[in-house]
C-alpha cells in the first residue's frame, strides 16, 4: 500500500522513530503493509502538540478524529487536519452579556464557546477565533450577536444559542440573512445563500452559485466536476449533446463532497488522462476516492466516465 501524507501546517514525520523529512500541502508518500503496524509519529511547527498512531488496519478503518483518512484504488491519503494547542492555560478572547446571557470564547487546548443563561452550552470552535471581533445586529425583527473570526461568522440568538457558524466572505443582516460564502475551486466559486429566521433557527430558502473566474483549459475537468458538486451552472462546460443529459450526471456522479488531484502514481499506472478525483464519505472522517474523466470536442467536454 503506498501511503501519502498531508498536513495543514508544516510538521516532521517519523515512522518507527526514523526522522523522513517534513509534511506539509505537497503530498509526500511512503510503501507499506498495515499489517506490520508501523508507529508514525508527526511533530507540527508552531509548538503545537505533536501526535502519535499505529498505520495498522484499525487505523485505515476507523481514523482518528484529527485526520482525514482517503482510501484510493488500493492505497490511501492522510491529511492531518488539527494539532491540539500545548498551552493549556485558560484565557479568555472575548466576553460580553447578551440578553442575559453570559457568551465566552476561550482558549485552553484549543477554542472554545460558553453559553450561560436559561441553558449552559459549550462547543468547540475553528482555531481562527482565537481573535475576534463581535458586534450586535438586528436579523428579522430581532436582535442576535455576530462574532467574525478570520473568515468566519458566528451568530448567535437572543436565547444564546448558535444559529449559524461557517466560512462567510459577507453577511447582510435584515429581514433575511444573506450570507456568501467561498469555494476553494478553479473558477472561484461562491455561494449566496438566503435564510429565514423564527427566532430559534435558521431556515435556508435559497442559494445560487457563482463562478467568478474562468479556468484555463488544462484544469477545465476540475473546474467541471466543482461546478457539479457546488450546483454551479455546470452545463456550460459540456457539448451540446452533452447537455442534454445534465440532470442526469448528478445520480450518474453521486454525491460526492470535494474534487481532488489524482496522485502521481495514478498517472504512472493510468497515462495522462483529464481525471479528477471525486471523495465520497464512507463514515465520519473517512472517505473513498473514484476516479473519473472526460473527453473533450474542443474546449467542451463530450463524455464523463469512471477510470
């Protein structure tokens, strides 16, 4: 089985103590049997803490909660998505008293939200909310405490609970939530999204996707496949004969939740094909990859089919 490792920030490998250079986003790969149990160790940058596990088949069957585990085509991608902070000290990012309820972002070991009112909650939150900014808006009729962490938003109810959390280039506060929202795609996707609010939840009652670049024709099947799996206007990258079978491609595909760049030995094994790699969920943080290209008729694609 060969094994590529991945990592959000820069860290050192070790397997079986042996020091094998630094992971980081350039996959790095080793061969190996999940028989043998090998013991990787991954020391981040940044004086995080480092983390520790057995490459076994218990590993590749039931990853621990910080990684991501991708199993394709006999082999299998790790990508370690959060080290813990070491500092475990308490401090305290931000606190206020909002309609009787007292809202705390913590750090200790990580970030952390308290609700204390009528209720108590306590939630982790993304790193990026170790530096915030809050202010109080009015979402129909009432009032709720927006919280902006890096590039993400934060809102919280007049009762103190969370009625949305996510990744928001914009919000417009009014009698609706309008809220638009990045892609990490090749044409710069972006969704704005239209909800509702009865003064407990949030209700989504439209969306529609926006691409705001135009690929080049080396990377236009990925672009293809992100604009599917975002409900872009995915039809513009097909032949005419293609086209008409467009609402057919989404139960042809699967739902599929990220589009992903074949490694270099499915190139060695497969040629130069105009592949993607398409990630569907197996169970929590694992997920399989099936392969799939197209053909093109110029620059428009005239037929999809899994490798």
């Amino acid at each position: 089985m060969r094994v590529y490792f991945l990592s959000y920030l820069p860290a050192a490998l070790k397997l079986n103590g042996l020091y094998l250079g630094t992971i980081d986003g350039f996959e790095r790969h080793i061969e190996l049997d999940p028989k043998d149990g090998v013991l990787a160790e991954i020391v981040p940058c940044d004086n995080l803490q480092p983390l520790n596990f057995f490459l076994d088949e218990k590993f590749f069957n039931d990853p621990p909660k910080y990684t991501d585990v991708y199993l394709t085509e006999g082999d299998a991608i790790i990508f370690i998505r959060e080290y813990a902070i070491k500092d475990v000290k308490l401090d305290v990012v931000y606190q206020t008293r909002f309609y009787g309820n007292l809202i705390t972002i913590f750090s200790q070991g990580g970030i952390y939200l308290s609700a204390e009112g009528a209720e108590y909650s306590l939630s982790p939150l993304p790193l990026c909310f170790s530096s915030v900014r809050a202010e109080q808006r009015t979402l129909a009729g009432r009032e709720v405490l927006a919280i902006y962490g890096g590039n993400s938003l934060l809102v919280i109810s007049d009762n103190g609970k969370t009625i949305f959390l996510n990744v928001a280039e914009n919000a417009e506060f009014g009698e609706n939530l309008t809220v638009t929202v990045p892609f990490e795609t090749c044409a710069a996707a972006k969704a704005v999204c239209d909800y509702t609010y009865d003064g407990e939840a949030l209700t989504l009652i439209s969306s529609r996707t926006v691409e705001t670049r135009t690929p080049e024709k080396e990377i236009l099947h990925f672009a293809f496949f992100e604009s599917v799996m975002t409900r872009g206007d995915f039809a513009k990258y097909l032949s005419d004969e293609l086209k008409t079978k467009a609402g057919d491609l989404k139960s042809y595909l699967g739902e599929f939740v990220s589009v992903a760049v074949p490694p270099e030995k499915f190139y060695l094994i497969h040629g130069n094909l105009p592949a993607a790699g398409l990630v569907y969920p197996k169970s929590g943080n694992l997920y399989e990859v099936k392969y799939f290209a197209v053909e093109f008729n110029e620059d428009k694609i005239s037929n999809i089919y899994p490798v």
